[in-house]
C-alpha cells in the first residue's frame, strides 16, 4: 500500500462515525488497501491472515452499514463540492440481480417473473468539465 492510498482513505472514510472508535481506523486501513489494488479480493489486498480477519469483522460488524459507508463517501463529497460555481447532479436508479445467490435474505422483485434482487438509487456530483466529485446520496431497498 502506498502512502497516498493511505492519504486517500484518510480523507475520504476519516468522517465515517459507527459509533465505535476502534472502526473508523480500522475502515481507513481497509479501504486504503482495496484502493491500492481495486480489483482484488479482500484476502489478497489485505496480504495476510490477521489483517483478512480484520477486514471480515469490519465487514461483519452491525455498527458498519452500507448507510454508515455511504455517508462518509458523501461528507468528503460535499467538501468536494464546496467552492464550486456550478455543479451537476445525475442521478439512476438501478436494479441489482441476486438471482444466482439463492441464500440471499432481504431481496424483493425488480422484474418481471421471478427476478429477485435490490434497487439502489445513486446521485453523482460532477463539475461541469466532467470531473465526478463523489456520491451525494445512495439508498438501498427491496420491493416488498
């Protein structure tokens, strides 16, 4: 890992509050690791078999959400955003398939027939020469 991952992480998962301490260290090493190495597996992005464990329990944690993750993604957006004359907001809503995970729990029906998954909504900001800055907003839900 490079120091400007760790860098990186610190500036965009330092605001992350779970309500424990001991995590948001601990998301920072996590995900300054899979930025080095964006298309590795955890196991392999965090080289060995206690700092796997770790990222696990992070993972593992019910105080670490995808809400939590989220919205510290977005605090370092809006300090992104802030100076900025003009922003542009896209945004999409999407459907994720879990159908090949059958043990999944929580899904709903995004199609038609029995296509079970996810829709997750997403705003992007971006400067107006194309640049992203970062998520904004992002919500997850099943169709009941």
């Amino acid at each position: 890992m490079q120091p400007v991952d760790l860098l990186w992480a610190t500036q965009e998962c330092g605001g992350a509050e779970f309500g424990d301490k001991r995590l948001t260290p601990r998301f920072i090493k996590v995900a300054a690791a899979l930025a080095a190495q964006p298309t590795a597996s955890i196991p392999l992005a965090l080289q060995g078999w206690g700092e796997t464990k770790g990222g696990y329990r992070l993972f593992d944690n019910p105080k670490v959400t995808p809400n939590k993750i989220i919205a510290a993604h977005a605090k370092a957006t809006v300090r992104r955003v802030q100076g900025q004359n003009i922003i542009l907001v896209a945004q999409d809503t999407m459907a994720v398939s879990f159908n090949s995970h059958d043990d999944t729990q929580g899904l709903g029906p995004i199609g038609p027939e029995s296509s079970r998954g996810l829709f997750v909504h997403s705003c992007l900001a971006g400067r107006i020469d194309g640049t992203p800055l970062g998520l904004l907003h992002q919500k997850m839900w099943a169709r009941t």
